[in-house]
C-alpha cells in the first residue's frame, strides 16, 4: 500500500456527518414538537400535511440529511479500511510518538459523530421509534461510554510517551493540532449530555451526567496544557501552513461545550431543582460563546487569508478541518438565535426579522457545503479511487 493515506481523513466523514446534523436544525427549531425535545417522524408528517411552503422544507431538508449521512457512512467505512492498512505501514510508526499523533483521536471523534447521525436518522425517519426512545438511550448511553474510553486510552497512550520520553518539541508546535483530543472529548460529553437531559431512567440519566462532565473536565484540561504553547510557538514562528485549519478548532469546541450546557443544565432544572430552563442565563452563556466563536472565526479567516490557504492546500487531509467549524457555527447561532432570542422574546418564531437573522447562517451553510465538494474533489477522490486499485 502507498502511504499516502493519514488518519486525519476521518475528518471528511466527520464534514458530512456535521452537515448532515447542521440541517437537522431547521427541523428542531422551525417546526413545531412541543410534545418532545425533539422533532421526530410524526412531527415531520404533520409538517408535509400543512402543504405549501412547509412542505418544500422537509422534502428538501430530508433530502440532504439522507444524502450527506449517506456519503458520512460511505466514507467512514473507507476511512476504517485505510486506517486498518495505515497501521501496518512504516509511515504509521513514524507518525507514533510525535506529536502529529493527536490525528489519530479524529477516528472515535467520528465514531461519536456517527451515533449522533444514527439517532437523527432513527428518529427522523423510522415511524414509531420515538415512542421507544427510553428504551433506547441505555443503549446510547453504553455506544459513548465505549467511544470514550476508546478515545481516552489512545489519547492516555499518546499523552504517557509525551511525558515519559521528554522529546516532546514545544517550539515546533506552531498550530493548534493538540486541540482535537479536546474536540473529541466533548464531542463524547455532548452525545452522554442528551440521555442525561432527556432520558427518565433515574440511573441512566445520572450516569450520563456524570460521564459527561468527566469528559468535559478533559477538554478544559486539554485547552489549558496545550493552549499556551501553541500560541507561544505561533507568536514566535507564525502558524504552520500545513495545519493552519487548526485555528478554527476553537469553534467546534466551542459550539459542543454550549449543547452540553443547555442539555445538563435541563437535566439539572427539570430532575434536581424541578423547574423550567432559566432562557436568560442560556442567552448569556450561548451569546458569549458565539461571539467568541465569531471572533476565532474572524481572525482565523484573516490569518488563512494571508497564507492562501483557501488557494492552496498543502496537506490534503489536514484540510477538511475547515469543514467542521463551518458546520459548528451554524448550529451554535441556531441554538443561540432560538434560545437566545426567540425564546427571551427579543425577536418573533418565523417572522421577517427572525428569517433575516438566520439568513447569515444559511450563507456561512451553503459555503461550508461548497468547501466540502471542492475539498472532496481536489484532496478525496483520487486517494479512494488508488485504494480500490489497491484493494482490487
């Protein structure tokens, strides 16, 4: 096999996936479930019934989730398949005890992200599957427990050479590479977050706090430590072309750390203290962390600006990490404009201004698809297409 593939392709399912749950918003937030969290088939019938525009939305919108959850599943199984083949390649020892490592924490961030998908799906399209949804968050429960112990023993691998071997090369890491085990690790607390909020087995719902804010307290951690030498190192010697999406990973991170807010805080308003979610205190803390993601947003664009990143692309895996801030924005502003705004009263559901306020989000949606083909295009289809040579 040539070694050309790097684990770091699992981000490309990881954009599809993310996409796939960014239009799922639309269904969350634009029709009506007020008998559950979330929208499910019954929902999305009696939305196609009212006819009109409402019924374009779900055809649409249902559409492109199967499409983009579709091509999610093709590409992880290739990417399971060529990373299976990676290991046994020189190129795979090499990569171990470097800090280019933290790549491989891109698979069980992709794994979490399919059980998202999977859920979506399930209870999107798969009639009367809402009604049992009890019966299966034990189940969903038990999927992220074993993705993140998955996840935290590659990651306490890579972490115990760091600091067993003192090899580690702090002025070389002029990047943000490091964040992505906290990018999966909340990952893994936002998915334990939504049995906890949701599920009403006592015990199912206790341990999935619980989990949750383990793997929580790790991504805190995890920004800490490596936070300040990434920054010194970019100061000194300016971001690394090569993996210079990075800088937006902050965003991501961003936007999960706020869904697991809203999701343990229900828990805790509605089992603990038995009360209605405070919106005020949901409009502080999503506001704030959208306009933070809006400001690593912003400089972000400016310094891949500079290096002509979005003309030229030297490592073709590393690339796709644009993909998943574009798709974190989006769902962060929905839940910041619906529960931040709607909900506080400061803009109307469904009226003009409401539209106008989404409409930037669908622009930055529409633009993170475009990135997506043409990374797709340039980067993906000839590395799949050696591979069914090779496999042939």
């Amino acid at each position: 096999m040539k070694q050309s593939y790097h684990p770091l392709y699992f981000l490309s399912a990881l954009g599809n996936g993310g996409l796939a749950v960014s239009f799922f918003m639309y269904f969350m937030f634009l029709i009506p479930h007020p008998d559950s969290p979330l929208p499910h088939f019954d929902h999305l019938r009696a939305t196609f019934g009212s006819g009109g525009m409402a019924q374009l939305l779900v055809v649409a919108v249902s559409i492109i989730i199967l499409a983009l959850a579709a091509n999610h599943f093709r590409l992880l199984v290739w990417n399971i398949r060529s990373f299976h083949a990676f290991k046994r390649t020189s190129a795979y020892q090499t990569l171990k005890g470097t800090p280019g490592e933290v790549a491989v924490m891109a698979e069980p961030l992709t794994y979490a992200m399919s059980v998202n998908v999977l859920f979506i799906l399930g209870a999107l399209f798969v009639p009367g599957l809402w009604a049992n949804v009890q019966f299966l968050f034990p189940f969903a429960l038990a999927a992220f427990l074993v993705i993140g112990v998955y996840a935290l023993v590659r990651y306490v691998q890579y972490i115990a050479n760091v600091v067993a071997n003192g090899t580690f090369p702090v002025d070389n890491l002029n990047q943000f590479g490091q964040f992505l085990g906290a990018f999966t690790f909340v990952m893994v607390a936002v998915g334990l977050a939504s049995p906890a909020a949701m599920a009403t087995t006592p015990w199912v719902s206790v341990i999935s706090t619980v989990a949750s804010l383990f793997f929580l307290s790790l991504v805190g951690g995890i920004l800490l430590f490596f936070g300040g030498m990434s920054l010194r190192a970019v100061l000194a010697k300016g971001l690394a072309k090569p993996g210079a999406p990075t800088i937006w990973l902050l965003i991501p991170i961003f936007t999960l750390t706020g869904i697991t807010f809203v999701r343990l805080y229900s828990m805790v308003s509605h089992r603990i203290l038995d009360t209605d979610v405070n919106t005020a205190l949901l409009f502080v803390v999503l506001g704030f962390l959208f306009m933070a993601s809006t400001a690593v947003g912003l400089i972000g664009f400016n310094v891949l600006h500079r290096l002509d990143y979005f003309d030229e692309q030297p490592d073709g895996a590393a690339s796709f990490g644009l993909i998943c801030p574009g798709v974190a924005y989006v769902v962060l502003g929905m839940f910041f404009v619906h529960w931040g705004l709607v909900q506080n009263g400061f803009i109307t559901a469904h009226s003009l201004m409401h539209y106008v306020i989404l409409s930037p989000l669908v622009f930055i949606q529409m633009k993170t698809i475009q990135w997506l083909i043409k990374l797709s295009v340039k980067h993906l289809t000839k590395r799949q297409d050696v591979s069914k040579l090779e496999a042939a």
